[in-house]
C-alpha cells in the first residue's frame, strides 16, 4: 500500500537582518508570505536587528504591507525564533506599535525582543492617529488565539492616547483568547501616555488597575513566575505598562 503524500504543513522562513524592511529576504516580506499561505509557519530570526522603516500612510493599515507587522494567518500558528532576548531585536522605530495579532491567529515569540513601537490607535483599519484608543504598542492581540512570550523582551514600547484618547497596553494589550509569558521573558519600560488630561504627569489610563491581574502591572520592570502560566484575558481586557 503507498504511503499518503506528505504534505507541507510547516512552512519556514528566514529572513534577514540587514533586509530594508518590505524588500525581499525582509521579515515583512517573510510575514506577508507566511499570512497567506494556508500552513503553520516558523519564522527564524538572526542575532542582530530588524529594524521597520514603512509608515502607514492612510491610518492604521492591516494587511501587513505598511506600519505595524500584521499576522493573519487565522487558524494557523506563527512561530517567531530569535537568537536570544537582547540578541534578536525587532524595533519598531515608533512608526506604529510593532506587532498586530488579528483574530484567531496563534503566535509564539521566543529568544528575541520587540522594542520601539508605538500605538497611536486601537487597531482599526485606517483608523487615523488619535481617532480612537491607544492599544498595544508593542503588541496589540485582537481576538481568540493563543499568544505565547517565551524568553521576550518586550521593552520600551508606548501606547500613545494624546491629551483625549486613553492608552491602554505600552508593552501589550489583549483583549480576548489566551496569553502566556514564560521563561524569563522581561516586560519593562514600557508606558501607556493619555486619556482624559492625564494623570501623574502625563501618564493617563490606569486601566490595569481594573484588570484581574494583580502583580503583572506592577513595576518598570516585570517578570513572570518561571512555570510560565496562561492567562484568560476575556472577563477584562489586561495590558502591561509601565507602573509611573
Ligand atoms: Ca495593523
Ligand atoms: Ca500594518
């Protein structure tokens, strides 16, 4: 009897770290490839930086092409593999907060860190700066699916809400589906600035403090219990930030 084909059911890239960012070999270009290609993906990182360079040029853009890196390969997995926290380095460069996780899309990151980025909205397609709530300005997880931050640095990023708009998640905002921080991985830095004329110079929505996450808002610098644990997000949306 023949063996069943073998099917590709993991795809994997290997993007570069010198790449211009969207050119080939770029980690947009491995993303945009990976979003649509119906498989598992694993996206192996280098030591050294990926820097972002494009800007949105119509609001919050999310199909991956422009600002923030955009993962929709719904109903598949994406697995990020650096060379280690500090090592690997994603950085935004404050164009757009860094990582934007449509719904239903299961992402790992593990040994790299994501820094620099910056939410001037809340993930709405082409919603313009300002126009709405800051959320996640290094990561913003919409929807179900499972989120894993396995040895991450996820540093000095901002969710920048203005003088009107509140800001919720400098580091991370997740509303719904599955979050799990392990193994060392480092939240610190990170600030949510706005909301209704700021408090404590500046530094708005305390939002966290409603949350059910006691402890995991705690400070400039955060670390999760080495048995790593899932978090449930969905009673109240949680978002680290920076404790001023
Ligand atoms: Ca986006
Ligand atoms: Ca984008």
């Amino acid at each position: 009897m023949e063996p069943l084909e073998e099917r590709a059911l993991l795809a994997v890239f290997n993007p570069l770290a010198g790449a211009l960012d969207g050119a080939a070999g770029s980690l947009r270009a491995a993303i945009l490839a990976a979003n649509t290609n119906a498989q598992n993906d694993t996206i192996n990182l280098q030591a050294g930086t990926y820097a972002l360079s494009l800007a949105n040029v119509a609001g919050q853009e999310n199909l991956g092409a422009l600002g923030d890196l955009d993962l929709r390969g719904a109903n598949f997995s994406m697995t990020f593999l650096g060379a280690g926290q500090g090592v690997t380095i994603i950085n935004g460069a404050d164009l757009d907060r860094v990582f934007h996780i449509l719904p239903n899309v299961n992402v790992t990151f593990r040994n790299l860190t994501i820094t620099n980025g910056t939410a001037v909205d809340n993930g709405t397609a082409s919603a313009a700066a300002g126009s709405t709530e800051a959320r996640g300005g290094g990561i913003l997880k919409d929807g179900a699916g499972r989120l894993t931050l396995d040895n991450v640095g996820l540093t000095e990023n901002i969710a920048a809400g203005g003088g009107i708009q509140a800001a919720k998640g400098g580091g991370l905002f997740a509303a719904l589906g599955l979050v799990n921080i392990l193994n060392g991985t480092s939240i610190g830095q990170n600030q949510a600035l706005g909301g209704g004329g700021g408090r404590r110079r500046g530094v708005g929505d305390w939002g966290g403090r409603r949350g059910r996450w006691n402890g995991w808002r705690s400070g400039w610098r955060w670390r999760q219990r080495p048995w790593g644990q899932w978090l449930r997000p969905t009673a109240a949306a949680f978002f680290l930030r920076r404790a001023h």
